[in-house]
C-alpha cells in the first residue's frame, strides 16, 4: 500500500503546543516518526517559522531531523498562486495560504493538512480552490484538518 504524503502547513506545527489542537497535531507528528505518512513541508513554512516563538522553531527542527520532503517555490507553483488571486479566491494579504495549496498541488501530495479553518480548510475555499486546479488541468487537492487525518485515537 502507498504511504500517503501529507503537507503540512504552518498551523500544524504551531497547534502543537495549543490546548485545542495538541492532541491531533502531536498525534500526526508520530504518525510521520512512526511512517504511517510521509511528511511534506515547503520552504514557506522556513519563513513562517522564523516568526515563531522559540518553542515552535525546536518543534520544526524536530520535524526536519525526520528528513520530510522540502517543496520549493517553482514557475509552475507561482502560475497556479496567480489563477488562485485572479479568480479572488484570497486577497494578497493571504499570499502565503494560496502558496501552500498552490505548492501541495503542483506537488500532487495526497493530502494538505491545516488548522486554519478560515482560509485552507474551508468547505467554499476547498471548492474554489479545486475549481481553479481542475481547470489549469491539476488533480483536485484533498484539505482536512490534523483531526482528520492522524491515527490518534482520542480518549
């Protein structure tokens, strides 16, 4: 059977250390240490990250020790963000969550996971996102929360 790859964005790692998302954001991180998933982060997190408190930035570099696929920002990416902002999907000011789904579906990773319930993981957002894929001739992106996707079994 095929391991999934799963992209995770900022938030994931971030909701490690929230009360509300730790349980699932933990329990995902042990599913890529235990190989359940392979875990697929972008250079946009490099960013993001560096804003982060120190906490955060020990959480990322845990993740990196499990050698996760590091996607990078390429024409092909950059033309998808663009039909994303055309078609007023986000405003600019969101620029980094268009380039998450933008890099996970060049990529065609099997799953984007994300806490930001807003803008990625949103039912209208999924649709308009898949509509602007579909179109440009990409696979439809698969968006869920951590909760979703982890094998943690909750209490």
């Amino acid at each position: 059977m095929k391991i999934q790859r799963i992209y995770i964005d900022t938030s994931v790692i971030g909701g490690c250390f929230d009360q509300e998302f730790e349980k699932w954001s933990n329990g995902l991180i042990k599913d890529f240490v235990n190989g359940i998933y392979i875990s697929v982060l972008s250079e946009i997190i490099t960013v993001e990250i560096n804003k982060a408190p120190e906490f955060v930035k020990l959480k990322y570099a845990d993740i990196l020790e499990l050698k996760p696929e590091i996607l990078t920002i390429g024409d092909e990416s950059l033309a998808l963000l663009q039909a994303y902002t055309d078609h007023n999907i986000l405003g600019e000011k969101f620029r980094n969550d268009l380039l998450h789904i933008a890099l996970a579906t060049v990529s065609e990773v099997d799953i984007l996971v994300s806490w930001n319930f807003k803008h990625i993981v949103h039912f209208d957002k999924i649709m308009l996102f898949n509509a602007v894929n579909i179109e440009l001739g990409f696979k439809p992106l698969n968006i869920f929360s951590p909760r979703e996707v982890t094998t943690y079994e909750q209490d």
